[in-house]
C-alpha cells in the first residue's frame, strides 16, 4: 500500500478525517456547524467541514456517501463521488440530501462522508476513424443479461 503526505488545516473542533480499520481506503470526514442543520425529506444542504487540503499534483480527493447513513436514514451525496482537485485551497463542503421520509438532522462532529485520496492519469487523446473490435463490442446496459 503506498501512502502520501498531504498538507491539512483543521479549522474545526473535530479531529482531522482518519481510517476507521487499518485497510479503510476511506477516512471519516466531519460536521463543522455552529448549530445543528435539519434536512427535510428530498432537501439538501451544503455541510462545511472546517478541513482544507493541499494534495500534490496526480493526485485527487473523492467524498463518497457512509454506507451506513444511506441505509440507515436514506442520506447521500448529490454528487456523489465529489471530486476535489490537487489545485483547490478551499474548505471541503459536503452537499448532502435526505431521500428520506423523515426529516433528519445533522449534528456538529457527525460522520458524514468518507474521502479518499487517490491518484490518477492524465488523457491525450488520440482521434482515429475507428476502434478495436472487442467480445463485448457496442454492448451496453444489461448487455450480458440478468444473472
């Protein structure tokens, strides 16, 4: 497993984003609210965190919904997973939506998403007239049947 340093400022009162078990590749990222925030059903908010990040360059941030909020309280990203670049110096701010019934409320220091620090490729495209032909070809959604 490779590991990279990432510069952080934790402006808030929660402790910085970390794993939960030795092989987590996400970190629990945190609530930073002067007063609880209460979503209604199919309403969504902007949560800040209170964390800034400095990644080096190749490398990104993903914020990904808690499997557990989801299926608990049916709390989710609206875009999900957020990319946060190797260039943005600004605080990491959640948008979170309640496809919930019921109201539910977000408190100061809540887990509320996971973010994982990952690296990735640059793309130079190369225009051509025509692809190479592969077993599944054009094939699409469901191409390959229900099992």
């Amino acid at each position: 497993m490779d590991t990279v340093k990432v510069k952080i400022i934790n402006r808030s009162s929660n402790p910085l984003p970390s794993y939960s078990t030795p092989s987590s590749a996400g970190m629990d990222l945190r609530a930073n609210l002067s007063e609880p925030v209460t979503l209604k059903p199919l309403e969504r908010a902007l949560i800040p965190t209170g964390v800034y990040i400095q990644l080096p360059q190749g490398y990104e941030c993903q914020i990904r919904p808690r499997s557990g909020l989801a299926l608990k309280h049916g709390i989710s990203l609206v875009n999900t997973p957020g990319t946060i670049d190797a260039d943005y110096r600004g605080e990491i701010g959640v948008i979170l939506i309640n496809l919930s019934n019921e109201p539910f409320v977000v408190n100061h220091g809540e887990r509320i998403c996971q973010m994982v620090v990952t690296n990735y490729s640059s793309v130079n495209w190369c225009e051509v007239e025509s692809l190479d032909d592969s077993e599944r070809g054009d094939g699409g959604f469901g191409h390959t049947g229900v099992n």
